[in-house]
C-alpha cells in the first residue's frame, strides 16, 4: 500500500515544474519586447501583454509616489508613452514629444516605469479578471 502512495506522491512531484512553466511571471523586458510584437493573436503572453497595456487604468495607478516625482512630466503621460512604443517611434522621438529638450534617456526611463507596472498588474492577475 505505500507503493501506491509513493507512485502518487512522484507523479504530482512530476507535474510541479509544468505547473510552474505555465505561470511563470512577466518581467519589464518580456513586457517591452512583447509590446513591440504587431499581431498578439499565436502566443497567449503576448496577447496577455497587449490587453494589459490597453487597460492603462489598471496599471498606471499604481505608479509610486517617488518614482512620479523622478519621472517627471513624464509620469503623466506613461499610457502615451506605451502607445508611441506601439507605433514603433524611436526612443529619441519618444524623448522629444515628452519635454523640448527631451532625450532617449528620459524615453528609456519612462518605458521601463511603464513596462514594470505592466508586468506587475499581470503578475498579480488583474489583467485575466477585468478582460474577462
């Protein structure tokens, strides 16, 4: 009897890792990279990332209060700043539409803001809740 118990106790040991592939968490970079993907439709982390940055409610209120005052002008227009990443503009583009004298480092800066909110309401799961 505790042959079974061994059997059943390594098959659920087995299935873990899979179990832990499939929830595997976003990360800012995942984020960025799959944002710049045109057409979501195959890969359901891509779709997921797409749906997440449409929901900019979601996400771009849970932008601390420090990283604001950092960010600038700039923290109020983070959903802007992911729509001209969508529509491919470059990051010294990007820079100059947020301040005149605007570079790609402040471009970089608020992306990685952006993506690192987007990543943390998907990993929370509060995407899959209000898309559905």
């Amino acid at each position: 009897m505790s042959h079974s118990l061994d059997n059943t106790s390594s098959k659920s040991r087995l299935s873990l890792p899979w179990l832990l592939a499939a929830h595997r968490s976003y990360s800012a970079q995942e984020v960025l990279h799959r944002l710049q993907v045109d057409r979501p439709d195959g890969d359901p982390r891509t779709l997921a990332v797409h749906t997440a940055a449409a929901l900019t409610a979601v996400w771009s209120a849970e932008l601390p209060e420090r990283v604001a005052f950092d960010l600038g002008r700039a923290a109020t227009r983070l959903p802007t700043v992911v729509y001209w990443y969508r529509q491919g503009l470059s990051a010294n583009e990007i820079g100059r539409r947020l301040s005149p004298l605007g570079t790609s480092w402040d471009a970089a800066r608020a992306l990685e803001a952006a993506a690192s909110l987007i990543a943390q309401a998907l990993n929370r799961g509060e995407v899959a809740t209000r898309a559905a």
